[in-house]
C-alpha cells in the first residue's frame, strides 16, 4: 500500500528514557503509522524550545508533536506542568507569527504506549488535514 | 565552517531493516553531502567484523564523525561509542539514527515511503553529527565512605557488605532503636524466622564491626556536593551535628503500614484490629488467643486493606498497587493461628491470593491449618457492623455463587498493606523521583533497579515500592554491588551532555537556578558581570533550565540550538522533493 495523497508531515520530539522507548514499540510490536512522522529525541520534555517549535512549523512540518514524559520523568516531578509552560509559550510565538495553535499538540507517552502513539498520530493528521481545508477555505 | 569527514553507515540488521528500507538508495542518497567522506551499508553492523571495517576505515580516511543508521540506540548507542573509541574517534562525535524501531518496523507496508523517510532522519542525523565537537566526560574522584540512611533489614544487610568490602559506612536512623518493621514483625513465613531475631543478628553484627558507625535516633539536615563526594550533615539524639564526607548514599527507608480511614472496613470498633496487631497478639497469647478476656472463637481477616484501590470521592489518594506482601503474610497468620488452636474458626475474605513463586507453599499450608477461603469482588465489598457485643462481617462470597454470607466474629483482621513512608524533610534534601505511589522511582525497574537520577544516590528496599523482606534484601544486596563498584573503582566518569551557560548572552537573572531543581546553577562573576555557571557533576542534562532562559544563553551540549535547528532543516528539506 502507497498512498499518493500528501499526507501531513509531523515532527515528534520525543524523550530519551520515556516516550522514545514507547515509539521503539510501536516498531516492536509491528504497529503501522504514516512515514511523514519523524521524531528527534531529546533528553526530556521540559526542554523543549518554543522557537524548535516555531521553526520546525515555518521550515514545512504541518504539525508538531510533543511527546511528554507525563509523569514518569525521572528527572522532574513537575515535568508537566513545565512542558505545559513551553506549550503555551510557543502557542503564543505561533499566534504572533500566523500559525494556528491547533498545529502543536502534546500528549504524556509512557515507555509502553505504543498504541497511544500510534492513535495520537492518526489522530493529529486527521485534524492537520482538516486544519488545512478549513485554513484554503478561508483563503 | 570547516568540511567534516564523516563516516556513515547503513545497518541492514540481518532483513530486519533492508527488507523494508532500500538501504543501498539511502547510503547514495546523502554519499555526496560536502560533510559525508564515506557512506556504505553493513548486513549487522554491530558484528565484531562489521565493527573491526568501520574501525580500520575510521583511522585510515581520518574519519571525524561517525553515523550509524541502525536498531533503536537503546540497544547500541554504548557499542558504538566504544567502537569509536578504539578508532581513536571521540564517543560525542558519533550519532545514531533509529532506521529499525522508528522505521523499518512501522512502515513495513511502504518501502518508498519508509526509503524516503530513511533518508530524512539520516540527513538529520549527517545534520548533528557536523556539529559535534570532541567533549570529554566529566571524571571525579570517589570517597570510599558510604551513608545508609535507614537501619531497617535492608540497610543493615547493606552496610554490612559494604563495610566487608573496605568501605567505612555510616548508618542514619531516625528510631531509637535499629531494625525497622522486622523488630515488630514476628515469626514470618515461609522459614518461620523471628524477625526480632533476624533484626539483633544483624545489630550485634553492626556493632562488632570497625568499619560501621551506626546513629540512632538521628535524621539527616541537609545534603551538599555531588556524586563521589558529598557532604551530609545530620543531627543525632543528643542534638549535636555531624558532617559526614560520602561517595554515596543508599536510602533504605522502608514503608510505613497503611493506617485504615475511621469506618473503613470498621476500623475504629473493638475488635477490628490490623495483622500487625493480631501477629502480636498470637505471639504474645499462652496458648489461647484471647481479646478483651474472653477467648476468641472466630476470626476474620479482609484483604487487600489499602492497597489495590480504586481512585474515586471517597478515596482520592487511591493505593492503587498491590502490597506484594500481604497475602503471604496473612496466610502465614493463618497457619501459627490454625497451629496455636485448631478449634479457633478463621475466615479468609480474599480478592486474589498473591503468594507467588515459593510461596505459594505458605497458602497451601495456611488450608490445612484450618484457613477458610471466601473471594469478594471490589463492587461489593465486606460490611463489618457490631451486633449485639459481637462483630459481623458480611460477605459476597462469589466462590458460592455470590451467595451472602454473615459471619460472626470475635476479631476482624484488617490485612493492611504498605504505603510510602512521609519523610517530607528527607525528600526536599535527597530530591529522589517519587512514582506515581510515591514511593522511590528507580531509573529503570528491569535494568537500573536501584539507581536514581540523582547520580551516587541508591534506593534499596521497601523505600522503593512494596517489598516481602527477601526482596527488600535482593534489592538492597543490588545497591551494595552498585556502591561498591562505583567506590572501590575510585573515580567515576560522568556524561558530558549537560548544560552549558554562554556567556556573552547571559545577563544573570536567576531563572535558571529556580528552574534546577538539583542545585546545579550558581552565580559567579565573570568579567565585568554576573552569570550562571553550571556545576557539571550535579547537572543532569533534561534541559528543564533552557526553554526558561530569557536570553537563550543555556543550552545543553549533544541537544544545542544549532544542532536541533539543523536536524529540523535536514529533516524536511527531502520531505518536499521525495526520492
């Protein structure tokens, strides 16, 4: 199966010890997702910069993904919280440069959360893409 | 900037990864890029021979980076490094890029999409590898003197194997008295040993032994320094303070026995007493068990008391977990109760009986004491009232076809399991992770059980999640093998990857120190100014400081702005032309 179609291209980062082990299962268990998501890995998701963010939005990924160590970080109890910040924060620099919020997500993936994964990123092209005619709509 | 001459490789993993990635497209693909001397695939790259090539062409092309496009890094980032290494290369100047877990395995269904995107993350990963710079790991030297805070089995048990091996160790304990739960304990299953015994075994042992030095009735104040060296400072009952100068610190501080809520199961009437308790009580009877002066003739025990619950109004701060312990510990009641007077009627209201592995022996023995087995399930648990001078205890028993039981009894042994020790003073010093239970968080639970983030701080025991003794000792016997290993060597050597202030753009505004939670940011003066200046041996390197910075001037080396922003250009640039 090759779809022809575009499909929206998603950057991931990913966490060393938690969420990258859980997107290694996914490929352990043989789990499908769409080959327009890549994934850099980081040490921890309260790390993130806004401008990676920004940046990786205006260079052509339609989407980015944060995939938090939710409350397994063995570095930081208020590792949520603090990803949360980094959200906003780069929610804000988005708005102040005309990209819709809607294009960053973030979800806790656990070191075996591979199907969530999986789902998550069905999900979030599913909404990139409607993003996306609604954003020609407008046009 | 100045050309690089990496060296970058192509894994097939057996078919693993070639049998749905064109790999020999994905080496042509980047084999021209300015910065890419060499670029050829290997069938298992990590194979010795694979490994002995890539070394004879690294020094023979001077190679000055090294990308490998393999499995997950999980399995060889460590093999990999120690192969640059021998090839004279620096271990920070080689990048993996995951084509296997992240690629080959989850595009199986599209080989010229899963190729294309092959491509991608290896130019991002070509992208880093450019940018890295030779580092070297931090080495510190190790004191050979270890604290044990908690004198529990598990410490005990600890300090004693470490003290054989050389090493002076100093004991914490916050009681008056060494031993833990094991002094309260009684006979325990399933070899029947007096845990009082067990406890004075290992204190006279302690006590004879030059190379310990046990405080009781102490607690630590404070904490400073860094793995190899630190200094712990800790009051002792006579309120007189001591700096102690450790290379490490093994936290054995046990659990505390989960107090039932007023009402709960009817904690609070007479009569309703937890297994602590009622082993006390067995052991302390003459022959017959009697409460209140008159001899009990019925017993009933609820399980699963506190542990196991479900998180809803009543019960916010849910115990979710399994005790571990409890199971075996009520059934081994069980059987010295049903051996102290067979004629004495005993109820077991059980969800599961967990007494796994050995055992499992310790139930089929507490069944032929005389125990009697009744199953409830969590939505219809068991009522205990008091009527008419005696408690009843009705039960659900789905055993007989959920048939309601009433069952009269003269005690109700709440089977309680463990819960986190409160050791709220202790935590803001030592920073260790708690888990969602909030016990300790190991690093990993299979393959770092007793390390902590906080590098030089082990967790052992019960401290750490719910444990039956012989598993409190297994995993303190573990922190002893972590200890001696890391003191006995003499020096550690730490990663690099930690961060790194800049300072021409760091105009000190304490950000960063409020934002590290381990203490390692500091203000120094630097020329004219003050900046922050990070204390790498007590960096851990997430990052938590960077995104906080008002002048971007933290980064942390291996996950530098530069780099990540050139693996985002990398990455997407062949999105939009595919192969």
């Amino acid at each position: 199966m090759k779809s022809k179609e575009p499909e929206p291209k998603i950057l991931v980062f990913s966490t060393n010890s938690i969420s990258d082990p859980g997107i290694d299962l996914a490929g352990g268990a043989h789990l499908h997702y769409s080959t327009a998501v890549q994934v850099i890995p980081l040490p921890c998701s309260s790390g993130v910069k806004p401008s990676w963010i920004v940046h990786a939005l205006q260079q052509g990924f339609d989407g980015v993904f944060i995939a938090g160590c939710g409350g397994d970080c063995a570095f930081l109890s208020d590792c949520t919280p603090r990803t949360s910040a980094v959200i906003k924060k780069a929610q804000d620099m988005m708005k102040e440069n005309g990209i819709s919020p809607k294009r960053l997500k973030m979800s806790g993936i656990c070191s075996v959360c591979a199907d969530n994964f999986v789902g998550h990123m069905n999900n979030f092209q599913n909404e990139l893409r409607k993003l996306e005619a609604d954003e020609n709509k407008q046009d | 900037m100045k050309q690089r001459r990496i060296g970058v490789y192509i894994c097939h993993c057996g078919g693993n990864i070639s049998d749905y990635v064109n790999v020999q497209e994905v080496a042509d693909a980047v084999k021209n890029d300015p910065n890419v001397a060499i670029s050829r695939t290997h069938t298992f790259a990590c194979s010795d021979a694979s490994q002995q090539e890539m070394i004879d062409e690294i020094r023979e092309q001077n190679l000055d980076g090294l990308v490998i496009a393999s499995c997950s890094p999980k399995l060889h980032v460590f093999t990999f490094r120690g192969m640059a290494e021998r090839a004279d290369l620096n271990q920070y100047q080689y990048v993996h890029v995951n084509l296997r877990e992240q690629c080959s395995w989850v595009h199986g269904n599209d080989k010229a999409g899963a190729t294309a995107k092959g491509i991608n993350i290896l130019r991002a990963g070509i992208a880093k590898c450019a940018l890295t710079k030779p580092l070297t790991a931090i080495r510190v030297d190790t004191k050979p003197r270890v604290l044990i805070i908690g004198a529990g089995v598990a410490g005990m048990r600890a300090a004693i194997l470490l003290a054989d091996m050389g090493l002076s160790v100093f004991m914490v304990e916050k009681e008056k008295e060494a031993g833990g739960w094991a002094l309260h304990a009684g006979n325990m299953g399933p070899e029947n040993q007096n845990g009082t015994d067990i406890a004075a075994g290992l204190l006279k042992r302690i006590q004879a032994h030059e190379n310990i030095m046990l405080y009781t009735g102490a607690e630590v104040t404070g904490k400073s320094g860094s793995i190899g060296d630190f200094t712990v400072m800790a009051r002792l009952d006579n309120n007189e303070e001591v700096s102690l100068n450790v290379g490490a610190i093994v936290v054995t501080t046990g659990f505390s026995p989960y107090e039932p809520k007023e009402g709960e199961y009817g904690w609070g009437i007479p009569g309703v007493v937890s297994l602590l308790d009622f082993r006390r009580m067995v052991e302390q009877s003459n022959g017959k068990l009697q409460h209140n002066g008159k001899p009990v003739r019925t017993v009933s025990f609820i399980y699963c008391v506190g542990s196991r619950q479900k998180k809803k109004k009543d019960c916010p701060d849910a115990n979710t977990y399994c005790s571990r312990y409890c199971c075996s510990a009520a059934t081994h009641t069980a059987s010295q109760l049903g051996k102290l007077d067979p004629s004495v009627r005993q109820y077991h209201l059980f969800r599961d009986v967990r007494t796994y592995g050995a055992l499992e022996t310790v139930y089929e023995e507490s069944r032929r004491d005389g125990a009697i087995f009744l199953k409830w399930e969590p939505k219809n648990p068991p009522v205990v009232e008091q009527k008419g001078g005696q408690l009843s205890v009705t039960v659900k028993d789905t055993l007989s076809g959920g048939d309601e039981l009433e069952i009269g009894s003269d005690l109700v042994v709440l089977v309680n399991g463990m819960e986190p020790r409160e050791n709220d003073a202790l935590n803001d010093i030592l920073k260790i992770p708690e888990s969602k239970d909030g016990f300790y968080n190991e690093i990993h639970i299979k393959l770092r059980p007793v390390e902590t983030v906080i590098d030089g701080v082990f967790i052992a025991g019960a401290s750490q999640g719910p444990k039956t003794l012989a598993e409190s000792v297994a995993s303190s016997l573990a922190a002893v093998a972590k200890t001696g290993g890391l003191l006995k060597k003499g020096y550690v050597d730490l990663e690099p990857l930690v961060a790194k202030v800049n300072t021409d753009k760091c105009l000190w505004c304490d950000e960063c120190l409020k934002a590290c939670p381990y203490g390692a940011i500091e203000k120094i003066n630097f020329g004219e100014k003050e900046v922050a200046f990070v204390i790498e041996a007590m960096c851990k390197g997430e990052g938590g400081c960077v995104p906080v910075c008002p002048h971007d001037a933290i980064e942390i080396e291996g996950y530098r702005d530069d780099q990540i922003c050139a693996m985002i250009d990398a990455s997407i640039k062949e999105l939009e032309t595919p192969a």
